[in-house]
C-alpha cells in the first residue's frame, strides 16, 4: 500500500471513531435527560434531601459516555476488574477510565507510527502496527506492573501486621481491634486491604464473607492463606490467638528464608558485570605490555 493511500485510510478510521462516541453520546444524552427529569420529581417529594442518581446535582449537567459496555466484552471486563483490584485500584468506574485511557493510547500510537511510517518509508510501514498494538495494551501493561509491585509490597508488609495483630489479640483485644490497630498505625497496601476488610465487616458483612472478598482482590500467596486461616477460624471456632500466633511464626520464616536466597543469588548476580566490566581491563594490563613488546620486536 502506498504512503498515498495509507494517511486517507488512517485520517478516515480516526473520523469514524470520532463519529461513533459523538453518536454515543448523543444518544446517552438522552437517557440522562430522562434521569434528570426522574431525580427532580424525586426531590420534589424528599423534601430537598440529597437523591444520588450517578450524576451531579448542582451546576450544568455532563454528558457521560460508558464506552466499556458497548466496546469491550463481558469477559474482558472482568479481566480489567480483576486486575485494577490486584492493583489497588478497584473504583466504581475503574473499567470506564481503562477503556477510555485504551483508545487514548490506541489513538495516540496510531498518530505516531503513522507519522514514523511515513517518514521513515521502506521498513518503516512496521511503526503503524506496531504504535496500534502497543498503544492499545500499554495501558494494560502499566495496570499489570502495578499490580506485580502492589504484590510484592504486600509479601514484604504482611510479617509486621501479623506480628502486631498477634500482639494485639494476645493482650486481649479481638480481630476487630487488632484489624483496627492495624489500620490506624500501619501504611501500605496490607492496611489498605485489611482496614477495607474491617469496614466491610462494620457494615454488616460477616467476617468470613470479608475475608473472602480479600482473596478474591489479592493474589499474593502468603495474604491469601492468612485469609483462608481466618475463614477456618471463624468456622470452626478455633483460638484466633493460636493461628495469628502461627501464622505469624510462618511469615515470619519465610521472609528470613527469602533474604538468605536472595543474598545467595548475589554471588550469581555479581559476575556479569564482573566478567564484562572487570576481566578486560585486567587482561589489558597482563597481556598488554606482552602484546606491545612482540609487536615491537616483529616490527624491528
């Protein structure tokens, strides 16, 4: 295909898209013409009390697109769910700005392996493709980083929590105080998850139920099975002093036994840049002077 052809047929794919979230929106317009006209009889009859209807109710109205229904699958936006909640980053409209920040980047890749592909010429028509690809799974790419790093946050927090909670529940205090001590002293993702877990349980949720959604949100091995030992707890009635004991004693093992293997691996580690950084220049000074003395007594 020709440069002739390709910036028509990329300028033409653009408009369309433009075109179709100008159609959405028009025609969610109307739907939120109908919610509005609902939460102002509502307030007719509430007597000015707050009815929360997804939109705002002062100032001029927005016109809010959700591309995520009608754009990706069902499936694809459990995956997205899945890992925003890996990510700490589970808000109501979470899928929403992912779908949204995707055809941003697919936009935004597309414009720039268009113009690399047409200055480049030859090979170059490779950037277009590969711009499109890569814009529209960047942002899947950062949610998955984020999520790795999250999780290792939480393998490297969890001993001290346990160690507090354990602390807490043997002076007297029960799971909730001790969920609560946690919350209030400590930072990081496990306060994070389990201050979420003590507010789900505030609100009426039962303690196993809660401790379920946190392995449904998380998927570091070691707060998974901490969780799975409080469901059995809460279940079979066992001493919750006993099990945060053990508990902790296990990540409390784990974690010595991870830094000894990483201070292992460092030897390992270390001769990489040893061998490429260090062994040429030695062999430089050793065999250099040789080198220069053979080509001096060849040259004579």
């Amino acid at each position: 295909m020709s440069q002739s052809l390709l910036l028509p047929i990329i300028v033409g794919t653009m408009i369309g898209l433009a075109v179709l979230i100008f159609g959405v929106a028009i025609r969610d317009r109307e739907g939120q013409i109908a919610k509005e006209a609902t939460r102002d009889l509502l307030s007719h009859y509430t007597a000015g009390s707050r009815v929360y209807t997804g939109f705002e109710a002062e100032g001029v109205s927005r016109v809010r697109v959700h591309l995520a229904p009608r754009i990706a699958p069902a499936s694809a936006r459990r995956r997205m769910r899945q890992q925003l909640a890996i990510a700490g980053r589970a808000e109501a409209d979470g899928v929403e700005r992912m779908v949204r920040r995707k055809l941003l980047f697919l936009v935004l890749g597309t414009g720039l392996g268009l113009l690399l592909s047409m200055r480049m010429g030859g090979l170059g028509w490779l950037a277009l493709p590969i711009g499109v690809i890569g814009g529209f799974y960047l942002p899947d790419l950062l949610i998955r980083s984020a999520g790795d790093k999250r999780t290792d946050e939480l393998r490297r927090a969890l001993p001290d929590a346990l160690d507090l909670m354990q602390l807490c529940v043997g002076s007297g205090l029960g799971l909730q105080a001790a969920l609560q001590q946690v919350a209030d002293t400590q930072d990081g993702p496990v306060a994070a998850e389990l201050g979420r877990v003590l507010q789900e349980m505030h609100l009426g949720i039962s303690r196993a139920d809660a401790f379920i959604g946190l392995t449904q949100r998380v998927r570091q091995p070691d707060l998974v099975h901490f969780a799975h030992a409080m469901i059995q707890v809460d279940r079979l009635g066992i001493s919750i002093s006993a099990v945060l004991d053990e508990q902790a004693k296990e990540m409390r093992e784990k974690r010595q036994s991870a830094a000894e293997e990483k201070a292992q691996k460092v030897a390992v580690k270390i001769l990489g840049p040893l061998v490429a950084c260090f062994l040429p220049a030695l062999f430089i000074i050793v065999i250099g002077p040789a080198v220069l003395r053979l080509i001096r007594t060849f040259a004579g």
